[in-house]
C-alpha cells in the first residue's frame, strides 16, 4: 500500500515533543487554561486546557511499588477530577465523581495517595465532562517501570490524539451535540503524534509506548523503520513477545513495542484509501555498538488468574444510537436498557469470584469497554483465556468475552471509552464486597 504523503484529514502532521518534567513528591498536577502548538510551528496556536502550563500534562513516572502522591488543582472554571487510567489502585483514588469521590470545584484541590502495584504504560485524564475536558486537553501519560526494566537506548511516550479545529488553530465548538453523541463520537479532522522524544540514532533499541487519548477515534496504525516486538497490551505483558505488524488501538488502549530502529520511525494510519502520516521520529546518525540480545518478554504482572468455571455469568448488551433501534433506557446509549448510571449497581460481587461477562454490541458503531480498577481477559473463539487488558474493543454487531477476577473492593464503573458514548448513557458500575 502507497503512502499517502498528504497529511492526514486536515493539515500537515508535525510532531509536538511532550514535556518530561522531573517531579518531586508529593506531584502538583495544576489543571488551567494553556495555549499550544497543535498546528505546526508559524500556524495558528490553539486555546486548550492542560497541566502545568503544557497539554499533555507532565509525564509521570514512577517505579512499580512506589507509593504516589499527588495533589491536583483545579484551576478551571468547572469541576474536574483525575483518573488514573488502568491502575488498580484504592477505591477512592479512582476518579470518579459521584461515585468514588466529590466533584473538585473549580479553584479547589483534591489529594491522590495511591499505590501503583503494575509496570507498565498507563495515562491520567479528566473524569468529569470528559468527553470536553479531554478533548481540550486534560490528560497526561503515567510510567510506571519494571523492578529491572528492559535494555534499551530510549524509552519513549508516544501518545496518539485528533482534534476538530480550524485552520487558524482554534478549536471548533460544539461539543457534547447529538450528532456526534449517536453516531461515532467528535471526531478529529487533523490528527498527529505526540512523542516524548523526536530524534533516535539507526540501530538504537528503542521502547515505544502507544497510548490512543483520543476521545473517539480508533487509530488503525503501521509503524516503518523499526523492526520491533509487540511485548506489552494495557500495560499488561504478554506471555511471550509478538512479531510487529499492523496494529489497532482503540481509545484509552495503549501497546507497548521494543525494536530496532532501521530508519525514520514513521506512525501511519491504515485507513481504506490508502496510509496516511501522523508523524516520525527521525533516525540520525549510527548506533556503533548496538543492543543485539534477543528481545524477551517482560516479568509477568501479579494479576489473578480467573477460574475454569466462573461464579457467575453475565450478559452486557450495548444498545442505541444511530440506525441501532429502540431501547429501554432514558437517553441515547444503554446497556441492558439503562442509560446512565444506576442508583445500585449493575452487578455485586464477592471480593475474588471470578466472573464472565458476554460484551453483546447489538449497536451500528464500535465501543471499546472499560472497567475501573481491574485488569481481565479477554476469551478466545476457542474459549481459552487470551490477552490481559483494560479496555476491549468490540465491533459492531459483535461480541466480546472476558474472565474478570473481581478482587479489588469498591465501587467500579464500567463504560465505554468512546467518551460521547459514556456522557448519553453508555455507563454502568458494579460493586465488589
């Protein structure tokens, strides 16, 4: 397939570096207005939110273990919340408003203590009016290292997003509208990467971390000039590392890769007319004494492994929106036929059961599901267990198993990650004794 040298949707495809700030403990994370260069550079800047002056936020990284503290302050003027995406973490450090904690008003603060019990690559976004507050900014990457981490010359962020704007750089309005809520989402008509870092050498070994923070878009993705291993899904490693390939990443999944660098590290999106470029991480000069050990597989993750036959078994039937019929619920989405969240829980558990859950997509749109505060597996056609993850992706008309250990106790929310979704019904939340 030719590559498409226009640049994708809408303008051209110039990477913006991430900031990486050394931080002290406990972490200030300061959600404000900032102003930034989405367009390339001499275009139009746009006013977004963000952290600490930047969007994204800082990157944050810890070592597995560690005890993290952070002090978030709004300094909107709306309410927000921080989520720690796909960390299994306390109850009340989640994020959710109304649900495991109060709304954190604008010009108020809100103290997040919590353990981070798996390496790996995660993120924080807003969790209030996310389908907005994400979309403006509000959302950062969150490392977490390996005890003793893989050998490799860079460990490098790359964060994937889209955004609706307008040639002079300023973001387009209408936000939460009903079209964009019952069909796909808000989607972007300019898109890029966003990379930790922009240079490598030929022959480096390099560690990419992919993490789609796109509030709706599902980035099919080819990556050129490294010949890599997929070794890790949602922070979660895999049982033995995976030839790279084409590469798909629904919103809030992230994949990590370890390879060789063998050019300009270049990120396409595969779409139906042809790939189109959203950015590179330019390969200058040469690696004289390159890693040439064999790329192994991370140290498995301490995630509980469910059981043969589960304690109980579940429905989750995703229901609504355009071309996708009536339903029982009160609002454009529902699962089950109850839109929003519930004032009990769709389901409780005691704390260890194993339980499956059929994801049934009876809607004309894809929805990728994710739960709060726990990993699972998805269940192969064959019903074996397969791939540990955070969010799965379930295609229209499609369906989706996966064996959750519910050992972590609180109130969790289950949703879709298509953000619009989530804000007209989409959501739910399951409680776990």
């Amino acid at each position: 397939m030719n590559v498409n040298r226009r640049s994708f949707l809408a303008g051209t495809t110039a990477a913006m570096v991430m900031p990486n700030v050394a931080l002290a403990s406990p972490t200030i994370l300061r959600a404000e207005p900032v102003v930034a260069q989405i367009l390339p550079e001499g275009d139009g800047t746009t006013a977004m939110l963000g952290f600490n002056g930047s969007t994204p936020g800082p990157e944050l990284r810890f070592r597995q273990g560690d005890e993290v503290s952070v002090q978030f302050e709004n300094q909107t003027d709306e309410g927000s919340s921080l989520h720690w995406h796909g960390i299994r973490l306390a109850n009340a450090m989640d994020g959710v408003p109304g649900l495991t904690q109060p709304l954190v008003l604008a010009g108020q603060r809100f103290d997040y203590q919590f353990q981070v019990p798996d390496a790996g690559t995660y993120w924080y976004h807003s969790h209030n009016r996310s389908w907005e507050q994400v979309a403006k900014g509000l959302f950062g990457p969150l490392i977490i290292e390996e005890q003793n981490p893989p050998l490799v010359d860079h460990d490098i962020t790359v964060m994937l997003d889209d955004w609706r704007i307008e040639e002079t750089g300023a973001l387009m309005g209408g936000f939460g509208n009903t079209h964009d809520f019952a069909h796909a989402g808000r989607m972007g008509n300019y898109a890029k990467i966003l990379p930790s870092r922009d240079t490598v050498r030929h022959g480096d070994r390099i560690r990419l971390r992919l993490i789609n923070t796109a509030t709706a878009r599902i980035f099919p993705l080819k990556i050129e000039g490294l010949d890599g291993m997929v070794v890790a899904l949602d922070g979660m490693p895999l049982q033995a590392p995976r030839p790279l390939a084409e590469v798909t990443l629904a919103p809030a999944q992230r994949i990590d890769v370890i390879g060789n660098v063998t050019g300009t590290v270049d990120f396409l999106f595969v779409a139906r007319d042809g790939l189109y470029e959203l950015g590179g991480i330019t390969a200058d000069g040469e690696n004289t004494t390159p890693i040439s050990d064999a790329i192994a597989e991370l140290p498995a993750a301490d995630v509980a492994t469910p059981k043969e036959q589960p304690d109980h078994s579940l429905t989750l039937r995703m229901e609504g929106g355009a071309m996708g019929g009536r339903h029982a619920g009160d609002d454009i989405w529902a699962f089950n036929g109850v839109s929003g969240l519930p004032d009990v829980p769709w389901a409780q558990f005691q704390r260890g059961q194993t339980v499956m859950i059929d994801l049934v997509n009876d809607t004309s749109f894809p929805h990728g599901i994710h739960l709060h505060g726990h990993h699972f597996n998805e269940v192969n056609p064959d019903g074996t267990l397969g791939d540990i993850r955070d969010t799965s992706l379930v295609d229209a008309r499609q369906s989706q198993k996966i064996a959750v250990v519910f050992d972590n106790p609180g109130k969790w929310l289950l949703h879709c990650h298509m953000l619009g979704h989530q804000a007209s019904g989409m959501k739910t939340w399951v409680e776990v004794l």
